[in-house]
C-alpha cells in the first residue's frame, strides 16, 4: 500500500501519523498529484471531522489513465 496524502496527526484511524500539511478545502477542491504511481484502487480513510464523529464526503473525482 503506498500513501500519497496522509494530514492525520492523531493517527485515529490507526494507519500511522501523516507527515503533509492540512489544507482549507476551498470551492475549487484538493488537487493530489500521484506523480506517476500506478494503481487499481484508491481508499479514502475518515474517522469523523471536528465538528462532528460522521465522515461527509461531497464529491470525490478521479481521472486517469489506463496502465499498459
């Protein structure tokens, strides 16, 4: 498994301690670049927000291209 976004800083959900800075998520969104990283699969990992103990995803998009 290989992480490329990690701003947990209480590592609550147990996957270890993230190392990136925390963002304001703005209208415009949160551009992760995955540099080249081949992949099949992508995990979003929440443990609730800090205004409440429920995740709340608006929308998540993922563009790509197919590995040959």
């Amino acid at each position: 498994m290989r992480t490329l976004l990690n701003i947990d800083r209480e590592n609550a959900p147990g996957l270890g301690i993230g190392k990136d800075l925390r963002y304001v998520e703005t209208a415009e969104g949160k551009l992760i670049d995955a540099k080249g990283v081949e992949a099949r699969y992508i995990r979003f990992v929440s443990n609730g927000s800090d205004k409440t103990k429920a995740n709340h995803y608006v929308e998540i998009e993922v563009f790509g291209k197919a590995v040959k």
